[in-house]
C-alpha cells in the first residue's frame, strides 16, 4: 500500500554536514507546527527487517502496528531527515502515517533534524 504524505512547509533537500543529503527549511518554522507527512510503501515488520538485511543504506520506519514504512523507492523529501541527539522536530506515528513536528523555532535554511532514538 503506497502512503502519500502531504509536506506542509517549504523544505528542500542539500547535502548535509550531519550525514550524506538533508532536509532544510526554505522558510522559518515556528515551534510545534507540522512540517508534514512522511511517503513510502507499507510492509510487514518482517519484509523491512529483512530489506534492511541487505541493503547498506536505506529509509525505513518500524511502526507500532507491525508494519513498517519503506521510504527506499517511494519517498518525499523528508525521508532525508537526518538524526541528531540535538533535534529542532520530532516524529510521531499515527496508524500507518509518520508526521513531523516542530520542537522549537528554528530558522530559514536550517537543516531539519530528529532524535530517532
């Protein structure tokens, strides 16, 4: 099944300090608003543990419901959302969608970053 997340701030994607590509702001977000929704196909726990398995790099979520979120092949740009024990959002799963949040202010092109663990 193919989730379609709506992204509901300007965003873009540039290479990163923090690891490969990032998501940066291309406006200033203020604190808790949504930044959005992210896409990809929904799986079985299974199937995304077994992908990760054998593929060094991939975007994947695990979700409460045992499905998981496979970003890989079908994906927005928010799957660039990088780690960071810092983070300006955080991420929230409700049903099969994975939304991202504000923790705080943050300013015009700055790179949009979560805690994943």
């Amino acid at each position: 099944m193919k989730i379609v997340g709506k992204i509901n701030t300007l965003v873009f994607v540039a290479p990163s300090n923090i690891h490969g590509k990032g998501v940066f702001s291309k406006q200033r977000i203020t604190a808790r608003k949504k930044i959005g929704e992210l896409s990809g196909m929904l799986i079985s726990k299974q199937a995304a543990r077994k992908k990760v398995k054998e593929q060094p790099a991939i975007h994947m979520v695990e979700l409460w419901n045992g499905k998981a979120l496979d970003c890989s092949e079908f994906r927005n740009e928010l799957a660039f959302i990088n780690h960071s024990c810092k983070p300006n959002c955080y991420m929230r799963n409700i049903n099969n969608l994975v939304e991202f949040y504000a923790l705080r202010s943050s300013k015009k092109n700055e790179e949009i970053t979560c805690n994943y663990g």
